[in-house]
C-alpha cells in the first residue's frame, strides 16, 4: 500500500479544499438508507456524495469502511481505515473498527493490539467493549468486568428491543460475573435479561445452566428450560438442554 | 494538483491578441497585444513626394540662335511704300487690264499691236504680284492662325491664280518679240520674261532670258534690274557667291536704283562667306547712303534707301561682334549711327550678346547701360537679363551673385525702388518678377537637391528659400514656397523647421490652396519624427501602470495630428495618423484618450489595417486593466460595427473575446479567493463557446476549481467530459492524461475505489511510459486486492513488478503471496509466491522471516510432514540468522515440540505388563523431560503468545503423564493390600504429575491475562484446568462473540 498511501499524501497536500464545506445532513440519511441497501453501489454513491463535499468524513469513510468490512472486502476496509485514521487520529472508535478488520483477517494478534490502542484506558467505548468479549472468551473476568459492568447498565435498557449486542454484552457480563465467582450478581444479570424479554437462547442457556446449578429455586430453572425449549429448534442446543433437565431432575 | 492551472493565455490576437496557449499549468507566458505592438510604429503614411512646380521658361538660357542663319529682310519690302491699298490697287489694275485687253482685241492686227500687247503683259505682271501679294498675305495670317491653334489644317500657298497673270504676260512678250524683234523696247519684253519664268518656276527659262539681256543690252536700263533679279535669285537659294557676282555688278553704279540695296545684299552675301568685316563696311556705306538720303530730296529712292539704312543700323547688331571687342562697341557705334542713337542699340547688341550666348559681353553691356542710369526703368530690367543668362547655365556662383544683386537693388527696400516707386505698374510687376525669378531659382535648385540629395545644394536651396521669405513677405506663392521649404527641411531631416513652415501655410487657413492639405498632414508626419522612439518610450513609461504625460514634442505631433483628424475627417490618410495618435496614447497609459480615437477607428474605418490593429490595442486596454468583462463588452461592441461583419478582423475579435472570457475565468482562478467562482467562469466560458479550441482547456480549468473549490463531483464531472472529447492535438492529450490521472485520485478520494483501481490501471494502459503507471498499477492493484479481485490485483502487481527497476519490486512477490494465503484455497499458490519472494533476495528481514514461516504453516497445513518440518527449521535458523522473527521462530520451535516431541511422548503406552510397565513408564518420563527441556527453549524465545502456548502445552503433558500412570492397567494378581499398596504407589507416582499440570496450566493462564497473549492456548488452559479440577460449569457457559463497530455517529 505504499504507493498509494505516498500518493495519497500528494493528493492531500494540494487538493485539500481551501474552504470547508460543512456536509448537508440528508446525505448522511442518504448515506444511513443506502447502507441498509447492503448494495455497494449505492453504499458508495452515498458516500461519494459526502467525500466530494469532504473527502475526510468521518462518518462517510467509517460507513463505507463498514461496509466493506461487512462485505468480507477486509483490504478495502483497512486502507479506508487507514485513511480516516490519518485525518481523524483523535477519533479513537476507528482504530476499534480497524481493529475488527484484523480479527476477520485472521491476524488476531494485531487485532488485539489495535483494540488495546483503541481502548486505551477508557472503560465506556466500544473498544472496551469489544476488549471485554476477548477477555470473557478467555476466562479474564477480572479485566472483562469493569467495562462490561459501564456498558451494561448503559444498554440494558435496550434489551427489550431486542438488540443483538446488548443481549450479547448482557450475556457475557453475566458469564464474567460467574467466572468471576459473583454468582448472585451473575444470576441478577440474567434474570434481568431475562425479565426483559430476552429470547436469546444461547443467554437462555446460560440463565438456565447457572440457576440449574447454582439456584435455590427449581421451578426458576424449569420455566427458563421450558422457554428454552419453546424457542429453539437448534438439535444441538435442545439436546444439551435436555441433559440440563435432566440434572435438574437428579437435583435433591 | 489543484494549483496549478492549465493554459496560458494572452489575449493578442494573434495578434495577437492576447492569449497564446503556453505551457501547461499557471507558468505562463503572457503575451499582450502591447507585447506584440511593443515597437513603436511609425505612421504608416508614405510622406508623398511633392514634385516641385515647373519653373518659368524664361529662366532658361536662351538656346543660341544660329545667327549666321539670318537672312536680311524679302527685297520686297523695300518695292512698296507703306500704306499703299493693294486692293485698291488690284481693283484699278483689273479696269486697266480689262481696257488693254479690249484694246488688243480691237487692234489685234495693227501693227501698234506690239505696244498694247507690252502695256498689257506690265498688267499682267502688276496683277501676279497683287494676287501673289494678297495669296502671301492671306497665307501667312491662316499659318499663324494654325500654329496658334485656330485652325486645324496647315495652309498652303497656291500661287497658280498669280501666275495664270504670268504666263498671260510671257505670251504677250513672247508674241512681242517674235513679232517686234527689233523694237526699242525689246529689253524691258526680255526683262520681264526672265521675270515671269522666275514666277512659275521656270528658272532656267527666266536665267536665260536676264542673260540674254544683259548681253544684248548691257546699256539697257533693265540690266540693273535684270542683274538684281539673278542675285536674289541665287541668294534665296544661298548661293552667295553668284548672288555677290550680280550684286556687285549694280553696286559699281553709285546712281543706280538699286546700288543701296545691292551693298546691303552684297553685305549679307560677304557675311554669309564670313567675310565680315568688309561686310560691316558695305552695312556703313548703306547707313551712309541713308542718311545722306534723309537729308536730300523726297523720293521712291530716298525712302529706299533710308529704310536701308535703318536695316543695316540694325544688322551692325549682327556683325559687330564678329568683328569688334565689347569694349570698342559704343565708340564705334557712337561713329556710325550718331551718340544719339547708340544707346539703344548698345542695348541691342547687349540683348544680341545675350542671343549669342556670350554672357560676359552681355552682361558687360548691360552693367554699362545700368550704370549710365542705375535708375532707370530699364536697369532693373538690365540686371535681370543678367540674372537669366545665368540662371541655368554658367557660372553659379555668378549667378547667385547676380540675383541677390538684382534683388538687392530693385526689390523691397532698395534705392531703385524708392525712385520709380510713383510707377505703381512698374513696382508691381518688378516685384512680381523679383519673386517669380528668386521663386523659380530656388525651386530650380530644389529640384536639383531632390534629385541628388547633394548636401550642398540642399545647403544651398535653403540659403535660397532664406533668402526667398526675408524679402518676399507678401505673395500669392507664399504656400507654396513655404510647402515646398518643409519639404527641404523635411529631407534634410531638419523635422522641426519642416513642421514650422507647414504650418505656417496652415496658419494663412487657404484650405482651398494646393499645399494646405498636404501641409496639415506633413506637419504631423514632420511633428512625429520627433517622437520619443521605442526604447525612449519603454524609458519613459518604464513600468507605470498610470498615465504618463506626453513629451513637448509629442504634445506637439498630438495637436498636428488632432488637426488633422478635425480638418480632414475623411482624408485619406486619417485612419493612419488617428492610430498613430490612439497608439501613442496607449503606450503612455493614457487609455481614456486611446479608447475614443481607436475605437473611432474602428468604426469610421473598419476596413483599413489600422482598424484592426486599433481593435487590438482597444482590447489590451481592458487586458492590460484586467477588465476581462469589460473587454467582453468592447468586443461585442466592435462586433456589431456593421463593416466589420464576416471579416478576418471580426473573427480574431471574436477570438480575443473568447479568450478574455476564458482569461477571465483564469484570473478569477489565479486570484486563489473563490476557487467556485473561477470554476462557473470557465463553465460559463465553456457554455458561451461551444465551439472554442479552448474547451477542453477551459473544462479542464473548471474541474480544476472545482476541485479546489471542494465541489469535488462537479470536478469528477468535467474531468470525465475532458477525457470523452475528441482531441485535437498536443495540449489535448496532455490534458486527458492529467485529467485521466486526476480522475482516478478523485475517484479514491470520493471513495470511489473501484473507479479509481480502474482509472489507475487504465492510465498506465494508455501511458505505459510515463514515469507515474507503474506506481497507477500498484495502486490498482492493492485496491484490487482490498476488494477481494484478486485477478485484477495479480496483474497490476505483475505489471509493477515487471515494470519497476526498483530494488523493492520484487516485494509484491510477497503481498501476491499474501493474497493467495488469505483465500486459503490456493495453499500452493501461495508456497509458490512466498518462494518466489525468498528466491528474490529480498532485504526485508520481517517478511522474509514470515514468509518462511507462512511455507512451514501451509505445507503443516497440507499435512506435508517433512517439508513442513524443512520449512519450521528454516524459520527456527532464520531467526537465529537475521536476528529479526522471535514470535515465528518460537512459534515454529513450539510447533515442531508439539509435533514431535509431544506426540512421541504421548505415544508411548504403559502396557498392562509389568514386566514392560516400568520401561515404558521409564520410557516416558524420559520423553517428558525430553519436552520439557524443549518447551524451555520455546519459552527462552521470550514470545507470550509462545510462553502460553508451552505452559499450556508442559501441563498437559503433565496432565497426560499423571492420566497415563493412573491409567495403566492393574495386574490381575493384586488384591487386598497389595493392590492398595499398588494404587498408592501410583498415587505417589502420579500426583505430583497432575500437581505440577496444574501449575503448568494456571502459570499459562496467568501467564496469559499477564501478557494479554489471548489466544487458544489460554483457552485450551483453562479448558484442561477445569477437568483436572472438575470445574465444568464455568467451562459450559457459552460466551457469545459479538464485536461492537463503532459506527461514528452514524
């Protein structure tokens, strides 16, 4: 990429516009329906739009860094990274995205590095956040805690809504807590999820396993089963949890 | 790339005008129409040559007369008294004939016929001479009518109705003689017979019958006559000698009738044989002969012999200078013709002199007779006459002396003026001749210094016309003279005294005069040889972008030529002096007087050169102010002047309006303020001027702006509308290649990636040398390759590769390696790649450390044990090499300990056997030391992704050797306390396996959080730590994986 990068340092020095133009907000609505398109074509005429008002949008760059990220086109996404990084190096949420793109590369290591970078010291950021994940998937409770804690009682409220990475934050601050040997505070957490209408059956599972286990009410850990059972028709899951019931029912 | 701006302009029209394409971008080249016009031009007004006026012919010499030619007088003249009516006499003469020839009739055969018939034929002859007379006459007044003009046709004398009278006469005398041959009167009858055959031309006849009586009767009064008749017979014909003969022959006889005029004739016989001298003493015997005839009786022959006299005093005139000194003239003259009468014919012989040529003589004379009365009437006339002979000819200096003498002594001022000044006729018209001579001696000399250009005579000329207006102060000739003076100065470069004497013929305002026109135009073509020349302009202007103020001479060349304009606003020279004057007020800054005058120009005469060189100046005015819109609306202006419709002069107008347009929308680029602006003036440009050869350079341009100015699509736009339009010629195709160059960055920076990958390649298709394609066709490719098109990619790589002559080209072996690895697919393709770039040489340590590695990885991979195994030594040794590669070097080291050392450790069984237990138990351990020791060199590399990895790896060794030990078959022959004894001694021997695995496995997972090395290790860690500790809830617990991308606000 060093050719390009070089050039595009060119372009940047002399072709930088000399009056800012503040970008009209229906191209960012412009921009937010053409993502949902999901087709690339219109992803990148949106954005075309911004970047031809200013060519270092944030929101432009990042959206169509996104897109391509989503669209497993994980080199286009990083040189686009690249370059938003380089005009925004403040705007740290990029270096979080850049980060992604490396774990879907397959380069784990620099992924980790860069979300660290990205994260920094703070504890409320999507970095921290995506931090925490790593950490739970390897048992690190301890650091997964603190940032999963903040961003809990941030998104818990949407769980009714039914977002996918609330239910998914929820979850593993719940697995964290009980990996961390909070086992009320863990049981908490997932009654509120559950509470909330949450129907997430890897969640379910979890919920049921701890109050299987670790409950003192049996009937608890039943209607969790039951709605489990209700909800899922993976064989796999519904297998595992019928073992689940099954303890249940060995349990004095 | 903004900042640089395509074009150079100048709006010449080709001129000039203005704008010529330069280089490309803002280097330009400004070439002005001042520029090009930056000589100093000089009216384009051929001064013409003014010929000078014929001068009068009276200043020429007079050709000298032949006076050896000069015949004395017809013997005629003295026959006749004056005043005698020939028609009376003709009419008496006719009555007598009529009477005679009725007598003859009547007496036809008397024998006294004989003496009617002699009477009659005297008639007869009397008759021939009045009809001879009255024919002459006649003739001679219809040759002069014919020669003056009045008459078409030539006369001719026809003597035939005189001599029908002649040949009557010789009848009767021939019948006279044959019938009377001894008649008394027989030699009158032979007389006039030799008369009459003269008369018809019968010459011989006539000869002989003079002869006949001369012989016959040498007493007859008739010889005379008869002698006289044959010497003027052979002096008419210029036979002197013969005529002398008979001529001398009367001249013996001093009583003879004719003796007066056979001296006279005899004289002119011995001038003509140049026996002069005696000649002029025959002339003063004829004189003598007069005079002593007035003082005698009255007579036929006295009066003769008088006007003899007064003939010969004339003809000494002739004679004398053959004979005599000047100097002897009045004394002789004064003895022969009386003191009385010798003054005027002194002057005579003067004006004789001057007829001769001989100038000196002449002019002795004269200066004679004008000091006997200097203030005379004549004297004036005198010295004049001197002047003239040495006018044209002679002696020049003489001449000028002689002239300025004349008019110092008779012209304004002088004594002689003063004296005679009561003879107003006479001052006026010596006045008069005093100009006309000093006016036709100077244009003479004039003439003479135009033809040789000769410094002296032009010298001399001036002294002339000096001379000329210090004494004529008033004349009708005065313009002319002084025209004709400006024109000397003017040739004698003397520009300032030609342009005072034009003037002062414009100052006397005869605009009907000959020379007014001419002299109002000459005086601004003599007012501008005084003009600054170009370099004193450039001096004087310098770089003053403000008026400069004239110079006094320019001033005056400015008032010339304004009256000029004023007075002759259709003359034909006006358009050439009206542009001199717009273009001299245009190279001093002064533009609000230019732009009246050349714009008048352009309308009063839009055919003419200076039009259109006066539309170029109008429209650098406004380029030079930089006022493109005003220019724009000038143009337009010029345009619509109706002569100017359809011609070369309207199109290049158009041209430079084009180009202001487009230099407008250049200057508002280069003012950097409102890059927009400069934008929508070349869109507006291009809009105006479809058809423009600076289209492209103007979309160009316009993209350029827009650019600059952030309106990057727009930009897009005119860059693409560049590329599509058809070339036409150089700058074209440099301004495709750049816009095809610029697109493919603007495509990039709009995030149009796929565009740009493209752009990239395409340019380095169409420009395959330029120095940039190579590095287009790595761009292309690493964009290629972020979109997962990896052909595409492949062949820009390659291309690069191919192309580069960089040490570094061989790189993209690596990154094609790389590709080719991340698809996962093509394993071989990317062994092959990564071969590739470590056969290259490549300097690069890293990549050559990860691209052995990565061979090691992909053939472990491809289960390709022993290459696999070739390839992690490589990397271990690599390391070890370079110094660079730790996490690879352990990594591999770690690798081969798992592969090898592990799996033959874990391959050891402890049989059932205890004959063979203890060996292989033995056996074991020894290959469990064998690990450890290399998992200590794994972590010696010091990598926590690696130290994890041999924690976790030493504890599940551990882990399998304690499950091994506790696992082993039971012999069959224990029971009771020897297998309790047994199970402890396996305890004893096994614990401290699983113990220690259990540190090993916690020390990864510390280790692990320590160094936030999360990986599967860690994973594997905690996995086997749970079911050493039989901890497998926690194990259960399914974490979900959900990565948060920040989506900015989005």
């Amino acid at each position: 990429m060093r050719k390009l990068v070089l050039t595009l340092v060119f372009i940047l020095s002399v072709s930088h516009p000399l009056l800012a133009k503040s970008v009209d907000k229906s191209l960012y609505k412009g921009l937010s329906k053409a993502l949902a398109t999901k087709v690339e074509a219109n992803v990148v005429g949106a954005a075309s739009k911004i970047l031809s008002v200013d060519e270092d949008d944030l929101k432009a760059l990042n959206a169509l860094a996104i897109f391509y990220y989503e669209s497993g086109k994980h080199g286009l996404a990083k040189i686009i990274l690249d370059r938003a990084i380089k005009a925004h190096p403040e705007f740290t949420d990029l270096k979080n995205n850049l980060a992604l793109v490396y774990f879907a590369s397959g380069d784990k290591k620099l992924g980790l590095l860069t979300l660290k970078d990205a994260a920094g010291d703070s504890s409320l950021s999507e970095a921290a956040l995506n931090l925490s994940s790593i950490y739970v998937e390897h048992r690190d409770y301890q650091k997964a805690l603190g940032p999963l804690s903040k961003s809990f009682s941030k998104v818990k409220g949407s769980l009714k809504s039914k977002s996918k990475p609330a239910i998914a934050l929820t979850n593993n601050y719940g697995v964290a807590l009980f990996g961390a040997e909070k086992i009320k505070e863990s049981l908490e957490v997932f009654t509120y999820a559950h509470e909330a209408g949450v129907k997430d059956s890897t969640l379910l599972y979890n919920y049921a396993m701890l109050l299987t286990h670790k409950g003192k009410n049996k009937e608890d850990a039943y209607k969790v089963i039951n709605r489990l059972k209700f909800l899922t028709d993976d064989q796999k899951m519904l297998r595992k949890v019928e073992l689940l019931e099954k303890t249940l029912d060995n349990k004095k | 790339m903004v900042g640089k701006m395509y074009f150079k302009s100048s709006l010449l029209i080709s001129l000039v005008l203005f704008l010529s394409a330069g280089d490309l971008h803002a280097k330009r080249k400004r070439k002005t129409v001042g520029d090009v016009l930056k000589k100093i031009e000089s009216i384009k007004v051929k001064k013409k040559k003014n010929l000078l006026p014929d001068s009068k012919k009276y200043l020429k010499t007079k050709t000298r007369v032949n006076l050896r030619s000069v015949k004395p007088p017809s013997s005629n003249r003295f026959y006749y008294d004056e005043g005698t009516s020939e028609q009376e006499l003709e009419k008496i003469t006719d009555e007598q004939i009529k009477h005679l020839y009725g007598m003859t009739q009547k007496f036809k055969k008397s024998s006294r016929r004989g003496e009617l018939w002699v009477r009659l034929a005297e008639l007869y002859v009397d008759k021939a001479k009045l009809i001879e007379l009255r024919l002459q006459t006649d003739y001679d007044n219809a040759l002069a009518a014919h020669q003056s003009g009045k008459r078409k046709r030539r006369p001719r004398l026809n003597l035939k109705p005189a001599e029908q009278y002649n040949k009557k006469s010789i009848q009767l005398y021939e019948w006279f003689i044959r019938d009377f041959p001894k008649d008394p009167k027989i030699d009158q009858a032979l007389f006039f017979l030799g008369y009459n055959y003269f008369e018809i031309g019968k010459v011989e006849k006539g000869r002989a019958k003079y002869t006949q009586l001369t012989k016959r009767f040498p007493k007859s009064p008739y010889v005379d006559e008869s002698n006289f008749a044959l010497g003027e017979y052979y002096f008419e014909r210029e036979k002197w000698k013969p005529a002398k003969k008979h001529y001398d022959k009367i001249a013996r006889n001093r009583r003879s009738r004719l003796y007066s005029f056979a001296l006279y004739k005899g004289a002119w016989c011995k001038y003509k044989t140049g026996k002069t001298k005696s000649a002029l003493k025959d002339l003063e015997r004829v004189i003598l002969e007069g005079r002593k005839a007035k003082s005698g009786d009255r007579g036929n022959k006295k009066v003769s012999r008088i006007r003899l006299a007064s003939e010969a005093v004339k003809d000494i005139v002739v004679f004398y200078p053959e004979v005599y000194k000047v100097q002897q003239a009045r004394g002789y003259l004064n003895r022969v013709v009386g003191s009385k009468s010798a003054p005027k014919l002194i002057e005579k012989l003067a004006y004789y002199y001057v007829d001769r040529g001989d100038k000196f003589s002449a002019k002795y004379l004269f200066k004679e007779l004008i000091q006997e009365s200097p203030f005379s009437t004549r004297a004036y006339e005198y010295q004049h006459q001197i002047v003239k002979m040495y006018s044209a000819a002679g002696n020049q200096k003489v001449f000028r002396k002689e002239l300025f003498t004349w008019i110092d002594n008779y012209g304004p001022g002088s004594v002689w003026r003063r004296e005679n000044k009561k003879n107003k006729e006479l001052m006026a018209s010596s006045d008069k001749l005093i100009e006309s001579t000093l006016r036709n001696y100077i244009l003479q000399l004039h003439q003479t210094a135009q033809n040789s250009r000769a410094k002296y005579t032009q010298n001399l000329t001036k002294d002339g016309y000096e001379m000329y207006f210090s004494s004529i102060k008033k004349s009708e000739h005065l313009d002319q003279m002084n025209f004709f003076y400006g024109e000397l100065l003017f040739d004698m470069k003397d520009y300032v005294g030609a342009a005072k004497n034009y003037n002062k013929v414009v100052a006397r305002g005869n605009k009907a005069g000959k020379y007014y026109e001419q002299s109002i135009l000459n005086s601004v073509l003599a007012s501008e040889k005084k003009i600054p020349t170009a370099s004193e302009v450039k001096t004087l202007v310098a770089d003053n972008k403000e008026p400069v103020e004239f110079t006094s001479n320019l001033k005056i060349f400015e008032k010339a030529a304004i009256k000029y304009v004023k007075e002759y606003p259709k003359g034909e020279n006006v358009s050439a002096i009206k542009y001199r004057l717009g273009s001299l007020y245009y190279y001093f800054n002064q533009y609000n007087k230019a732009l009246p005058v050349l714009t008048n120009i352009v309308e009063n005469h839009p055919k003419e050169k200076d039009a259109e060189y006066s539309a170029n100046l109008i429209l650098d005015i406004y380029n030079k102010k930089k006022d493109f819109e005003g220019l724009e609306k000038v143009a337009d202006k010029l345009l619509a002047i109706p002569g100017l419709k359809g011609s070369n002069m309207a199109a290049k107008i158009a041209d430079v309006k084009q180009k202001s347009s487009f230099k407008r929308a250049e200057k508002a680029a280069a003012s950097g303020g409102n890059p927009l602006k400069a934008a929508l003036s070349y869109v507006s440009f291009i809009k105006s001027n479809p058809k423009s050869d600076l289209l492209n350079v103007s979309r160009f341009n316009a993209a350029l702006n827009y650019e600059k100015a952030g309106e990057t699509s727009e930009a897009l736009k005119y860059y693409r509308q560049v590329l599509v339009a058809k070339s036409s010629g150089s700058k074209d195709a440099e301004l495709k290649k750049k816009s095809r160059r610029f697109l493919a960055f603007l495509y990039q920076k709009t995030g149009q990636y796929a565009k740009a990958a493209a752009a990239f390649e395409a340019y380095s298709k169409k420009y395959p040398k330029d120095k940039e394609s190579l590095n287009y066709n790595y761009n292309a490719a690493v964009i290629y390759d972020g979109l997962n098109f990896y052909t595409s990619s492949v062949r820009n790589y390659e291309k690069y590769r191919k192309g580069s002559k960089k040490a570094d080209r061989n790189e993209v072996y690596f990154t094609i390696a790389k590709m080719w690895d991340r698809r996962k697919k093509y394993p071989s393709k990317a062994i092959f790649f990564y071969n590739k770039y470590l056969n290259s040489g490549s300097a690069n340590k890293q990549k050559t450390m990860e691209a052995t590695y990565r061979i090691a990885k992909l053939h472990d991979s491809l289960n390709r044990k022993t290459l696999s195994k070739t390839w992690y030594n490589k990397v271990i040794a690599r390391q070890r090499k370079l110094g660079v590669g730790v996490s690879f070097a352990a990594e591999a080291k770690f690798k081969l300990v798992e592969r090898d050392d592990f799996k033959k450790f874990r391959s050891v069984r402890i049989p059932a056997s205890q004959a063979r237990m203890a060996g292989a138990v033995q056996k074991k351990l020894g290959l469990l030391d064998r690990l450890k020791e290399k998992l200590k060199q794994v972590v010696a590399y010091n990598d926590a992704y690696q130290i994890v990895a041999a924690l976790t790896l030493q504890g599940e060794s551990l882990l399998h050797m304690s499950n091994a030990i506790y696992g082993a078959p039971v012999p069959k022959t224990l029971k009771g306390e020897q297998l309790v004894q047994y199970k402890k001694g396996i305890d004893n021997l096994a614990g401290p396996f699983k113990k220690q695995a259990i540190e090993s496995l916690k020390a990864a997972i510390n280790k692990a959080y320590e160094l936030q090395a999360y990986d599967d290790s860690v994973k594997k860690a905690a996995s086997l730590l749970d079911k050493v500790e039989g901890n497998t809830l926690t194990g259960d617990l399914q974490v979900m994986q959900s990565f948060w991308l920040s989506k900015a606000g989005l």
